[in-house]
C-alpha cells in the first residue's frame, strides 16, 4: 500500500488538479455565500432610503474582526454573511499557496519551498500588520 504523503503517492499533474481544484471550490463557496448575502441584503434593505453618506460612520466590531463576523453569521446577520463571503474570497489564494506548499514538500523541492515559505511570511506579516488594535 501507497503513503498519502509520498512522491510515489501524487505526481505533478495531481498536486497541480489539487491547486486548481482548492482555487475553483473556494471561488465558488465565496460566490455562493456573497449572492446568499446580496439577495437576503435586498430582501430586507430593498426598499430603505438612500443613507446620507456626508458623514463618515465607522465600521462597527462585527464587521471588521473574524470573530465579530462569525458571530453575525450565526445569528444570520446579512451584513456579516457578505463580509463572510469576502473573507473566504480572500482565503483561497493563500488556501493555494499552503497547498502548493504541501505540495513541493511531497516533491522535497526546496527552493521551491523556500520561495513559498517566503510568499507565506509575507502575506502573514500583511494580515498581521493590518490587524486591528
């Protein structure tokens, strides 16, 4: 019997299908969950008057922190379940990247898992960065 997590195991072309699969299920989970949000949006705010965008009003806490969001979508928040869909949207490609991370350490390529380790500490060291206090 074959290990998982051998070389023998997958080859190129299946660690490639294995990244675009991962790109194509987290697009089509975040586009899903952005027209649930989007039509439950209009369903309830369809009709509200245009708010008065002269004055600058903040974001609150649910809409700007994971927890705040997860929060809203278990209570079936609409605000928060768009905010839900742009999250995941925002995950796939890094999603893709730690799969093809995976990937290159099947294949033991280190200088491909170098730069990806590199691509890694960047887009963490952006999030990180862009937490808010």
């Amino acid at each position: 019997m074959k290990q998982v997590f051998s070389k023998h195991y997958w080859n190129d072309k299946d660690i490639s299908l294995l990244v675009g699969q991962i790109l194509r299920i987290g697009v089509l989970l975040a586009s899903v969950t952005l027209i649930i949000g989007g039509v439950l949006y209009l369903t309830v705010h369809g009709k509200d008057p245009i708010p008065d965008y002269t004055k600058f009003i903040a974001e609150t806490n649910a809409n700007t922190t994971l927890s705040g969001i997860i929060a809203g979508v278990m209570q079936i928040n609409v605000p928060q379940i768009i905010q839900l869909g742009v999250l995941l949207l925002i995950c796939t490609p890094i999603v893709r990247v730690i799969g093809s991370l995976v990937g290159f350490i099947i294949e033991k390529d280190t200088m491909y898992i170098i730069i990806t380790l590199i691509v890694l500490s960047v887009i963490a060291g952006s999030i990180i960065s862009g937490l808010k206090g």
